[in-house]
C-alpha cells in the first residue's frame, strides 16, 4: 500500500509549522501502533485458548472476580507475547519526535497519550508517556489497589492470581490496568484533556476511536482548533473530525512522516 503522497506532504507541513511556531505536538496511539510489533489488537480475534472469549468480558472487574484464575492467566499470556515482542518503526519515530522537539525545538510542548498497557512505547524511548489504560508490567491488590512487585511472585502454580501480603488484606492481585466500567487514573487523564485542549497539532495513530472517555480526546482537540492527522490502514470511528489521512500502517507512515521533518 503505497503511502498517499500528497497527503503524506500536507501532514509534514503542518507538523513543519508547528515545530517553527513553537507550538504543541500531541501524539495519541491505540492498540494498532503495537500492531507491527505483532501485538494482536482488540478489534483483532483472539486465537488459541482465548479464542472463545470476548476481551470485553474478560477485561472487566466482574470477569476478573467471577474467575480470578482464568483472567489472570489471560493477562499473563499477553504479557508472556509483549516481553517476548520489541517495539516496531512506529513506536520508535514517535520516541524519535519526542526527542528532536526536546533538542531542537524546546518552545514546542510534546505530550504522548496512549490507550496501550503494553510498555513498548516506554521501551522504545518514549519518556513523556500519559498511560490512559495502565500498564500491564504493573500490579495491585483488587480490594485496596495495594502496588504488588513482582518480584514476591514465587512459583505461583496454581495459586494463581497472588494473595496480597499487605497485613489484614490478602485480596487477590491483579494487573495495574483499566478495566471496561472502571474510572481511568484521574491525574493521568486530567493531563491528557489538557494536552488535547492546548494541541496545535495531534497525531491520531492506530486507534478504532471506540472506547471512551479515551476517544474523546481527539474530539476536544479538534474543538480546540487542532490539526487533527489520522494514521491507520482503516477508517476509524473519529476519521470524520480528521484533517488529514495517511492511509496505512504505523510502522511505514511514522519513519516516512519523520524523514519529512
Ligand atoms: C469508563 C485496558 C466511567 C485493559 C482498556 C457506550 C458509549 C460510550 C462509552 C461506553 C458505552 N458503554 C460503555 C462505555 C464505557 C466503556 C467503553 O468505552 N466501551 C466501549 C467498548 C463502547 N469505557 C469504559 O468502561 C472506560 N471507563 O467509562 O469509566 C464509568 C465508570 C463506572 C461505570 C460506568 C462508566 C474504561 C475503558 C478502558 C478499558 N480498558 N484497556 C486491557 O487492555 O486488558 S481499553 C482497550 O481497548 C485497550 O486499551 C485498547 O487500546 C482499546 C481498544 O481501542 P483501540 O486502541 O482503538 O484498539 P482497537 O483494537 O479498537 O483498534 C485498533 C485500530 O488499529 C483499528 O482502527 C485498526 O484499523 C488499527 N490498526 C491495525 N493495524 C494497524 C493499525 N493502525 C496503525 N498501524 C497498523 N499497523
């Protein structure tokens, strides 16, 4: 899939003009940016011994209590395909961004949301990270959000999940992540809205536009007066807001876009 030239121009101009105007470079990514890195999305079907199950309900506090094992081995087999996964050209163009705003244009802000758990785009450099949805390397207790190491994990076998140690608490531990019908971290999220109000330009990379409050980011900074540049191989449930479409994948867009800046 050839990249749309013309488009892929518009786009570098409007990032040029930012960079030169001092103004603020958002980058906002969903499941697809880790797509290339061979992470399968929540749109994609689940394969193996997952497959007859839907993430929705699995992703959830009441999957979680109704069946605390299964859910936890569901997490700890995304975790196992993500450790043994590096980030892709897309993940690392956007660490790339980040750095030449820092070094060459210090008046321009930069500010990288994600709706990922998986790490990859901290792994690959990132460093001002906005984790809408938590991180999936980290833990807690599910009835006091008591911070778990891993590191305490001995063998599990089949006390899976672990009991918190925190005295009097032994709740089950969980991952550190977002379920569907929980709140997401209120800082964190209260940073992203600001980000999106103040955005002069916002990439929108790899993201069906599905789930929210995440999805309304785009929204807000388009209502702000963003520019508003789409990344995906598909049409998205937000391309309607966009100003401008590069049709196709993260990992050959993002390093192109770049070149051009
Ligand atoms: C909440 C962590 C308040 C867990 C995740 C009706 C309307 C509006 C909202 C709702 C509603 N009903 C319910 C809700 C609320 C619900 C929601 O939005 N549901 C959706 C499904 C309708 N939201 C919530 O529950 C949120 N909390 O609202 O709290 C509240 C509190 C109490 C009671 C009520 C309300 C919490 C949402 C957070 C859920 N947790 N992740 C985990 O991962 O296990 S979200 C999860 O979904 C992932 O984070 C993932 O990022 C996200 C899916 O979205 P995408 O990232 O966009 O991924 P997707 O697969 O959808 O799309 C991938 C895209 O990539 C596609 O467009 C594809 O074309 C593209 N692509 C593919 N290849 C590439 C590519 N792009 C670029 N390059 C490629 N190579």
């Amino acid at each position: 899939m050839a990249v749309d030239a013309p488009a892929l121009e518009t786009a570098a101009d409007h990032l040029k003009a930012a960079l030169k105007n001092g103004g603020n470079i958002v980058v906002f990514t969903g499941a697809g940016v880790s797509k290339e890195s061979g992470i399968p999305t929540f749109r994609d079907a689940q394969t193996g011994l997952w497959a007859s199950y839907d993430p929705q309900d699995l992703a959830t506090r009441e999957g979680f209590t109704q069946n605390p094992k299964l859910v936890w081995d569901w997490y700890d087999s995304r975790r196992n395909t993500v450790w043994d996964t590096t980030p892709n050209p897309a993940h690392q163009a956007i660490a790339e961004l980040e750095t030449l705003i820092e070094t060459s244009y210090p008046t321009c802000g930069f500010t990288l949301i994600t709706q990922n758990i998986d790490n990859l785009h901290r792994r690959a450099g990132s460093k001002a990270v906005l984790e809408l949805h938590g991180n999936i390397f980290r833990y807690k207790c599910l009835n006091y959000g008591h911070p778990y190491s891993p590191e305490l994990m001995p063998d599990l076998g089949e006390h899976r999940p672990p009991k918190c140690p925190h005295q009097n608490c032994n709740s089950d531990i969980r991952p550190d992540v977002v379920w569907f019908g929980e709140m997401l971290p209120t800082q964190t999220l209260e940073q992203a809205f600001t980000a999106a109000q103040e955005a002069t330009v916002m990439l929108v990379v790899g993201t069906s536009g599905v789930v929210h409050p995440a999805a309304s980011l785009p929204v807000v900074a388009n209502e702000a007066g963003a520019v508003l540049i789409e990344v995906n191989p598909e049409p998205s449930e937000l391309s309607l807001i966009m100003d401008c479409y590069l049709q196709g994948p993260a990992g050959k867009i993002l390093p192109t876009l770049m070149t051009e800046n």
